[in-house]
C-alpha cells in the first residue's frame, strides 16, 4: 500500500516530536513519532480495523481532536485532513493538506 507523501513526510520530519495544542478553537493531538515505533505494525492494525469495519482502507488515522473526541485522518488519495465523527463516520474537511493544518497549530506553552 502505497502512502501519501505527506503522511510520509510527516512520520519522516517530526521525530520526538509530540504535535499537540489548539487548532482554531479545538485541541488537537497528532501522533507521535517516536524512533522506536514499529510503523508498519501501526498501519497493519489501522488497515486491519478499517477492513474489519467494512470501510475502505483510504483515510488514515494520525490523530485526535476535542472535545468532540473525533479522530483525524488523512485521505490516502489526496492528502487532505479530515475529522471523523466515530458514531456516524461523518468527515469534516480540516485542512487542505496536512502541512496546512500542522501550520495552524498553536502549541501549547
């Protein structure tokens, strides 16, 4: 399965890095990259569980935003970040690419 560049980049640029803060009035948490993560392991387990759901495996899940509790995904296809209602499965166009939405982070002091 071949990954956006920007889902790419971002596990490849951001080592120890823990990206959360406020994002327009929300909080926003992006999963750390950490130098020991198994990556593939992780995206094994998101396919796995977006397979088991009946869904696509398109929108990969790279964090979290409050307090409505809804992950944050990247379309695979396009690099677009989206919100997800877990109840619905309702996404909601963050950012226009996940560079855009990691700019807009204000972090916490």
């Amino acid at each position: 399965m071949p990954l956006h560049y920007s889902i790419k980049d971002y596990f490849n640029s951001y080592l120890f890095l823990s990206l959360e803060g406020l994002y327009h009035s929300n909080y926003i948490y992006l999963e750390p990259v950490e130098p020991d993560k198994d990556l593939l392991s992780y995206f094994k387990n998101l396919k796995n569980y977006e397979e088991s759901q009946g869904k696509e495996f398109r929108y990969i899940q790279i964090g979290f935003i409050s307090p409505d509790e809804m992950a944050i995904n990247v379309d695979n296809e396009t690099g677009k970040s989206y919100s997800e209602d877990y109840e619905t499965n309702e996404l909601k166009l963050l950012a226009n690419s996940l560079e855009e939405l990691i700019g807009e982070i204000k972090l916490k002091k």
